[in-house]
C-alpha cells in the first residue's frame, strides 16, 4: 500500500478525482510501447440519472505527443454503464521523452470538469536506422 501512495504521489499510478455533484468512475490506462499508443479510458455515471453532452478533453504537451481524437465525446452517459473510449496517442519527440497526459471530463451545465484523471506516459521506443 505504501508503494502505491508513492506512486500516486509522484503521478506514476492512474488518479481520477471527483467534482462537483456528478457520480463519475475514470479510469485511465495506456497500451503499448509507443511510438503510437493506445490511451484507454473507461467512464461510469453512478449517479441515479443520466448525463448528457459529456465531451472528454485531454491536456497533452504538444512538443513530446500528438493526438489523433482530442476532444472525444460521449452523448449520454446513463448509469451503471461502462463506456470505453480509446484514444490514438503518438510520441513524435525524437528522444523518446515521456510526460503526464491529463484527462478532463465535462458536460455542458458546468464550467468546472466533472472528473480529473492524470496518466503518466512511458519513455517510447525509438526507430533506429543503421
């Protein structure tokens, strides 16, 4: 347990913090080993009534990733149910440098986000020609 406090002090392990009066679930992943990674998002409403107009704004450091699908949106979000949302995500720094993608969920009756998610990217794999 102390680890994983340790972790998700330093940003290693994914976080997501409720807001507001909304009941939402993220959890936030990432696959593969880069250059082109898959992040991998699952959004619950536990809440009694559904939410609409849920938009998913990710936060990314435009010198290090560059993001196929910015701004994904979830019409509805009815209770109980999981939804998935992957997110194409390239590491175009030729170092192979890594960085923290933030993960913003809103909906259209509040300018305050929803819920927050924080995921720490790995270092990528580089092409090497020779």
């Amino acid at each position: 347990a102390e680890t994983y406090v340790d972790m998700l002090v330093v940003g290693y392990a994914p976080m997501s913090y409720a807001q507001g009066t909304a009941k939402l679930r993220l959890i936030a992943n990432y696959e593969g080993i880069g250059p082109v990674f898959k992040l991998k998002l699952e959004l619950q409403n536990l809440g009694k009534q559904p939410l609409m107009d849920t938009h998913i704004v990710l936060n990314i450091n435009e010198n290090i990733y560059k993001l196929r699908n910015r701004h994904p949106k979830v019409p509805a979000l009815i209770p109980n149910l999981v939804y998935k949302i992957d997110v194409e995500i390239e590491c175009i720094d030729p170092t192979g440098a890594s960085d923290t993608v933030k993960i913003f969920v809103f909906n259209k009756e509040s300018t305050l986000p929803l819920i927050t998610a924080n995921v720490q990217m790995p270092m990528c794999e580089q092409d090497f020609d020779l």
